[in-house]
C-alpha cells in the first residue's frame, strides 16, 4: 500500500442530532430539528431523532467501537441546545457534563477528541429570533463557542466552528427541505453569510481559550458541464461559484466574488473576521454534480424539487454505480477536487482534513448474522486510493474521517439511509459492526 504522511489522522465522524437522541434529557432545549420533525411529511418515513441511536445513554459502548476500530480520532458534535437550551443565556451544566463525561471516555480509550459546535441543530428560541437570516446568531455562536471551550478545552484535540454552511443555507433556508424549512432561494444568501461570521467569531474564541487545532467541515465536489456549449458552460461555472468558492474564498482569502458578495450584508471587519486563519481545512466529499443551462436538465436532484428560477440545472451521471441513496460513486472527484484547492489556493492553503466521507448501503445480514457489505469496502477502498493519489500529486492531506461510525437518523431520509460502519438496529439498539468497520480497522493498521 502506498503510505500516508508520518501522523495522519484516521477517524469516524457523527452528529449529534443524527445520534444522540434523550431530546428532552437533562434540560436540553429545542432544536430546529425537533420543531422541523413534527411537521407532517417533512421527513420521507415520519420520524425523528428523538431516540435515534440513544448514544445520549449508551456513548461508553460506542466508545468502545471506536476503541477497537482502532481510530486515532473520533469526530462528534455538541449539541448546543443541550449546552445552551435557549442558545444564549443560561448555561445548562448537566448538558456540559454529558459531553465531559463523553470527552473523558475517549481519552481514556486512547481516542482524540475532535469537537464541531455547530452541526446544524441552531437552537429553537434562536431561529425565533431570525436564526441565520440575522447577524445576531453569529455572536451568539461565538458565545457558545467560549462556553464549551472553557469546560472541554484542556482535552479536545480539534476543534470544527461550523459544519457544511452551504446546506444550511441552500437547504434549510434556499430550498426548504431541510430545517428550519424557510424557502428564500437567493433571499437565503445572507445565512451564508452569517455562518461563516459566526465561524470566524467561533474560532475567535476558541483562539481565545487556548485552542491550538481549529479548522471547518464544508461540503465540496467539482463541478462537471453537461455539455461544452457556453450556456452550460456558464451555468456551470456559476453553480461552482456558490457550491465551492463562496464559502472557500472567504475564509481562505478573506473574499466574496465581486457580484455575489454586493448581495451579502457585508459590514466592515467581517471577512478578517471570517478569515481567522485555521490550522487545517476539511472537505466533506461524497460526488460531483454535473450541470448544465437553466430548463436543460432535471428538475429533481436527490429526491429535492429545484425551483425553476434557479440560473441553472442538473444533469445526471449515469455512466457510475450508485449508492443506495442514488448517489453516484465517482472516487477519483476526491482526487480532482484535492487538486483543484491546491491550485486555487497555493501557499496560502493549509493543510487537508478529510473531515466527512461515506456512502449509503443497506446490505442484510447473512445466516451467520454477520453484514457483509462488500459495496462499502470498494467505495473506501477507491476513495482512499484516489485520496493517495492526490498525495502522491502533492496536497497536504493529513487526516480522513469515513461518514459514519454508525446508522444513524439521516435528517430528511429518516432512517431510509444507512451510512454506518456499524449498523444499529433502532428497536432494540443492539450494534453489529458490518464487514466494513473491519476492513477499515485493518487498513488502518496497515498504514501505520
């Protein structure tokens, strides 16, 4: 096996709606996402996160999955709710021993704590207020920051301000199949933002308290055109434009494209704000998107309706195996979107984390009980491969997390996708680690 640099990072990612569920434990307050479950038909089979992986009650034996897996680190997210029930104010201690407790655990087991704050469960009261839309959640993001800092700073290896702010914002308050439902389209734009703002003012405080690790998970693949002709060539570059580089170039220039950021309410300071320099940037990856000129393509993506105002449309990529959810499987878009960072942002780039992939495969138990889930292992496989061959090419990559350690409630899927290493039967909660938490466990051992 070709090496990875001396020190890479292995780990497993979650989330703490996805997993945690005891929503109403302990003084933990609303989320957008309970409010957004209990709308009828908002979530494809009806349920919630209420109880999901009960990792609230059982996180010592999820621990000791990781324990064997043989991670160097696990990444999980905090709850603000649970920290800051109304997202400001009050600090609810009971929700901060939960993750004291969570933080000790892998310590103990020799796993590096790697903390998100926000990922994407914004407080009820908050969004009460404007959520995103306003300016105000960005300071009460950097608050919160500060808090848990201050109780789990002296053990947390890693810290992630923010995950994925471009589904936030095109999902949750763009296209509305996400919480917290709002349908703005490119009236959602200043929740891009006022994420990043409230990244750059949470890894401020972070800085603050003491924090030497502080990077960001955001989603980016390339962009493919349908076709050569200039309109879809045109599409193309613009849906790159807000897909990658909005969010990229500010916090690693400290710039909005010209156009884009006049419709953003930029105020002075902001984007040296945004642009708090990080010690290492992740990239969740899954696909590339393949778009062409408006009215050209589908009208649907991933079961999601677009608009028919959108300055753009999608093409499918059929010439691929597809997950279980419809995605394509296209490894070497690791590869290509690797390169494409370290042309865009030569020696200004810091180093790459692999902060999120993975893919969706419901594969049965065989007599023996045992999951073989042979089409998970090709799919690490080839993206491992094509995350060496951007290494080999000269990107600074020093960690991968696989998406996910276990099944889990897959937000507007429900529990439709299955993304585990670890599958988990959600009546009785047993967990049974599938043939893929293996071969990752060996691969990772081998690499060292």
């Amino acid at each position: 096996m070709a090496t990875y640099p001396d020190g890479f990072l292995w780990g497993a990612a979650t989330a703490a709606y996805q997993i945690e569920g005891a929503v109403d434990a302990d003084g933990r307050g609303a989320s957008v996402w309970d409010t957004f479950c209990a709308r009828p038909g908002r979530i494809a089979d009806g349920s919630s996160g209420a109880i999901a992986c009960d990792h609230y009650h059982r996180y010592a034996e999820d621990v000791q999955l990781l324990r064997d897996l043989g991670v160097d680190a696990y990444r999980f997210s905090v709850s603000w709710p649970r920290v800051l029930p109304t997202g400001t104010g009050q600090v609810n201690g009971a929700g901060l021993d939960f993750y004291d407790r969570l933080v000790d655990a892998l310590c103990a087991a020799g796993v590096a704590p790697v903390a998100t704050l926000f990922h994407w469960d914004t407080p009820q009261a908050l969004e009460d207020a404007g959520g995103w839309l306003v300016r105000d959640t960005a300071h009460r993001l950097g608050e919160y920051a500060a808090v848990v800092a201050d109780r789990l700073g002296d053990r947390v290896a890693h810290w992630i301000p923010i995950n994925e702010p471009r589904e936030v914002t095109m999902l949750g308050y763009g296209l509305g199949v996400h919480a917290p439902g709002r349908t703005g389209l490119f009236d959602a734009l200043p929740v891009a933002h006022h994420l990043l703002l409230g990244h750059g003012l949470a890894t401020r405080a972070l800085r603050a308290a003491g924090a030497t690790s502080v990077g960001i998970a955001a989603s980016h693949s390339p962009t493919w055109t349908a076709s050569d002709s200039a309109p879809d060539r045109e599409a193309a570059g613009f849906f790159d434009l807000i897909n990658n580089w909005l969010f990229a170039d500010a916090v690693l220039r400290g710039e909005y494209d010209a156009d884009l950021g006049a419709l953003l309410p930029v105020r002075d300071g902001d984007l040296e704000v945004i642009s708090t320099p990080l010690d290492w940037y992740g990239i969740n990856y899954y696909n590339p998107t393949r778009v062409g000129a408006p009215g050209s393509g589908a009208q649907e993506v991933d079961g999601i309706a677009m608009p028919e105002e959108l300055p753009f449309s999608f093409a499918p990529i059929d010439d691929v195996p597809h997950t279980d959810f419809g995605w394509p499987v296209v490894p070497e878009g690791l590869t290509e979107i690797l390169l494409a960072f370290a042309e865009r942002y030569g020696d200004a780039l810091p180093p790459l984390m692999i902060t999120e992939n993975g893919c969706s495969y419901d594969d049965p138990a065989g007599p023996d009980g045992r999951i073989v889930d042979e089409r998970r292992i090709r799919y690490l496989d080839s993206h491992l491969t094509a995350l060496r061959a951007a290494i080999a090419q000269g990107v600074d990559v020093r960690g991968y997390f696989t998406w996910s350690l276990l099944d889990n409630f897959e937000w507007a899927e429900g529990y439709r996708q299955r993304f585990g290493l670890v599958h988990v039967d959600f009546d009785s909660q047993v967990r049974t680690p599938r043939a893929s938490y293996q071969w990752f466990g060996d691969h990772i051992r081998a690499s060292r």
